[in-house]
C-alpha cells in the first residue's frame, strides 16, 4: 500500500535543497577557488571580460594571475566597470569568462560567442546538467564549438549573492563549459579539484 503524497508538499512546490529563495537576478557567487581551478588548465590569449561580475570574483582572480581583467553587470554590485545589459552589448572582447544567470545563460553564451574576436573563448559556469536539452543543443551545443568541458570533482557552493548566506557544502554538479569560436572537433572532458 502506497502512503499518499503530503497535500501541503503540493501547496509548497518543490522545495530549493539549498534552503534558501531564488535570488530574482539569478545573482549567485561563484567561489575563487572554482575560477583558480578553471585558470590552472585553461589558458586564455589576450584579456578576459566578466559581463555578469557581481562582486567581482572572476576578474579579481584573473588580475592576479597577470590578466587584464574587466567586468561588468546588469545591476551595480559595487565591482565592475559600470552598469551594463550584456545581449545589449556589441563591443567585442578577446575571452569572455562568466558565471551568467541561468535562465538566460544559452542567449548569453550565444552572444558571447558572436563578441569574441577570432579564437578567442567563452568559457561559461552552469550546472552540469546544462549539457541536456534538445533545443540547447540544437542552438549551441551542435555548433561544434564546445571545445572543453571541466568537471568539479568536489562540488562548490554558489549561494546567492547580497544576502550574507555562508558558503556550504555543494549540493549540485557544477562544471566550466568552455567555448572556442571559429574552432570544430570533438569536445574534450575534464575534471577540476
């Protein structure tokens, strides 16, 4: 006999198993480490751009490994070269290195790709399961471009940014998508500490 699913659990809808509410800017704070980790086995030509900065964390630690680093942001977050709509944007950039909101993170990486100059990379922060999706890979993935994927071996924490959460455990599979423009091949799999 089958125990009935709870009435309040269907009132609720599926609860987040961080714990915490969605943040309404898709705003999440990707560690340091997972920026150093990406640096380490990915090497970039030229500068690298950060169009969804938040607090900075990608183009600090791009600073300190001798890039020139820039970012901005959709929303002031106190980092960053000033306010600015990336799917706006049409300057182009040697490398774009982001850890984009999801729900726009397919656009955003399309658009990267179409501002990078000739050889130059996009490499995107998403949940593993970014790789599934019929549409997804019919407007990105089949391009052909997707030159490396980096797995997380030890999952890292991404809590939402402004609201003084503590980094935790990771409960989710995140990896660094790597693209090269004007490049075909096969795609190579990674892992990252």
């Amino acid at each position: 006999m089958s125990t009935p699913f709870p009435t309040e659990a269907l009132k609720k809808g599926n609860p987040r198993s961080s714990g915490f509410e969605r943040n309404g800017n898709d705003w999440y704070v990707e560690p340091p480490r997972a920026v150093t980790a990406l640096l380490d086995v990915e090497p970039f030509s030229g500068s690298i751009h950060d169009p969804a900065c938040g607090g900075g964390n990608i183009p600090k630690v791009a600073a300190s490994r001798g890039y020139v680093a820039t970012g901005s942001d959709i929303v002031d977050r106190g980092f960053g070269d000033g306010v600015q709509d990336f799917l706006a944007d049409s300057r182009n950039y040697d490398n774009i290195v982001s850890n984009p909101p999801f729900g726009i993170a397919t656009e955003f990486t399309l658009h990267a790709l179409a501002l990078v100059k000739p050889f130059g990379k996009v490499a995107i922060l998403q949940r593993l399961a970014w790789l599934e999706g019929r549409n997804r890979h019919a407007s990105l993935f089949s391009a052909g471009c997707l030159h490396h994927v980096w797995v997380f071996s030890n999952r890292i924490s991404m809590p939402p940014g402004g609201q003084s959460v503590t980094a935790k455990n990771g409960s989710v599979a995140f990896a660094w998508f790597v693209f090269q423009k004007e490049r075909s091949g096969g795609t190579r799999l990674g892992w990252l500490p």
